[in-house]
C-alpha cells in the first residue's frame, strides 16, 4: 500500500492565506525568494496506491501539478463538507471538453448527507450531463463497512462537527491505514468500533493542529499530547503496535510548524511529522 501525503496544512494553509503574522510573514518572504523547504502546506490530502483520495481540498490542482494522475482517482472518501476538505466546485470539469484520456471512467464520491448536499450546491449550476453520470454520490454514516472492487473501508465517527463527520479505516491487499484527522479526541464509540474489528493499522495518521500548543481535550482538532494519548489508546485497543507508523499531520500555522519544532516533536514521541509530498509504503 502506497500512501501519500499530498497536502498536510490545516484550513488556512501554511503560510495562511490571508495572515501576516512573524511565522506566515517569514515563510512567506523565503518562499518569494525561492526557498525549498518543507513548512509550505498546502490543504489535507492523502492517496492510497494512486486510486483512492482521503479529502479534496481547494489545493488539488497544485498537487495534480505535481504530478499526481487525478484523473485516476476512483474513490473520494470525504471526511466532512468543510470548505478545506470538500471543494467540490471542481468536480464540474471532470469529463466533457475538460478532461481527456481519463484513466478512470467513473469517481464515485462517498460522504456524509451534508457532504452530499455541498456537492449538489457547488456543481448544479454547470455540471453537464456528460460529465455527471460519471461522478456517482454515495451517502455514507457512521460505523459502516464499504466494500468496492479490493478495497474495504470503515467508518466511525470523529468529534469535530455537527455534521456527523467521519474517520476512516482503509484496507487492501492485507495492509491498513487508518485516518484520523479533523478530529478532536476520538469518541470511546470510535474506539470501541476499532477495537471490535479486530484489525492492526499500518499507517495511521493522526490530527495535529495544534501540534506544542497546549488545547482543550474537548476541542475540535488535537494538539501533540492528545495525539500521542490517541496512539496509547490504539495500542491498548489492539489497533497498532510499535510496527505501526504514527504520523502527525493537519497542522496549523497558529502553531509554527517549523522543521525545528517537528524534529523535536519525531524525537521526543517517536512519531513521524508529515511533509506535503511525504511518502510511505507498507
């Protein structure tokens, strides 16, 4: 299983969009100088083995630019119809005279009822028929098992919205990845649901946010403690062991998301800080 990390930033990106504050405005001149470096975040995204995205968030165009197949993707799993996550307006030029030579005929998209709802409000006015019967819609809810093709995927649900938003364990071929992101500390139901499945994450990837900030256990997103808390919660539910990759990712810029303050983080907890680009097979 080939998981990648398209985008790993939170709503705003890193730098934020629109922020000037010492860490954004910093970035944001050695960016304009034409630096490399691994705190420019684009939104959340992760691919599974090329087919299958986790999210879509308003920044797929630049990591289709970066060479990613879009046109392959076969499966959407949406988390939530937050903007950073669904940008649905895009869909309108899958097909017609937009797109050619797709790998994939048909991209079935599975999501929560409001998920479902923010695709009909952002395609209505210029999705055209040839485009539209080749994205499919599918409601989704908590605590489901979603079978296509070789894939198998699990749903539960995260603290996050009020929308009922979703996490999702992915499995094929044998290997697991497990995502946990958008999400503040995860229901004991979601707990309880992994551990009654009785299957061992390869990879999980887990909120955030916050990463040193110190957050409310009660809060929508996790700071670094609470996602290290959520490991040992995994490992007492039989869901990883310490052959499993733990990455961090979905972080804010509020939380200045140096490479310095990653390292440390990846020293002291032995977890892995995701980069945009970022790679991992199992």
């Amino acid at each position: 299983m080939k998981i990648e990390y398209l985008g790993t930033g939170a709503a705003e990106g890193v730098p934020a969009l629109f922020c000037n504050c010492a860490f954004c405005r910093s970035l944001r001149t050695r960016l304009a100088a034409g630096e490399k470096t691994k705190e420019l975040r684009t939104r959340m995204q992760v691919l599974v083995d090329g087919e299958l995205s986790v999210d879509f968030p308003p920044d797929a165009f630049s990591h289709m630019a970066r060479g990613v197949d879009f046109s392959a993707i076969k499966y959407l799993l949406v988390t939530h119809s937050h903007m950073d996550h669904f940008y649905a307006h895009d869909f309108v030029l899958r097909g017609y005279k937009y797109a050619k030579e797709m790998a994939a005929d048909t991209l079935t998209v599975y999501g929560n009822r409001e998920v479902l709802e923010v695709f009909r409000e952002s395609t209505w006015r210029e999705l055209k028929g040839e485009v539209a019967k080749h994205v499919r819609t599918m409601s989704v809810n908590a605590f489901e098992e979603l079978v296509f093709d070789d894939w198998r995927v699990y749903t539960m649900p995260a603290h996050h919205s009020s929308e009922d938003p979703l996490l999702y364990m992915v499995e094929r071929g044998g290997k697991r990845y497990l995502h946990l992101c958008d999400t503040g500390r995860i229901p004991d139901e979601s707990m309880d649901f992994l551990k009654a499945l009785k299957k061992r994450a390869d990879v999980v990837s887990c909120d955030c946010t916050f990463l040193w900030e110190d957050s409310d256990p009660n809060a929508r997103h996790m700071d670094l403690k609470e996602a290290v808390y959520t490991r040992e919660r995994l490992r007492r539910a039989g869901v990883c062991d310490e052959g499993t990759k733990f990455v961090i990712t979905h972080f804010s810029h509020n939380s200045a998301p140096s490479c310095e303050a990653l390292a440390r983080a990846e020293e002291t907890y032995g977890v892995i800080a995701a980069y945009d680009g970022m790679t991992i097979e199992v």
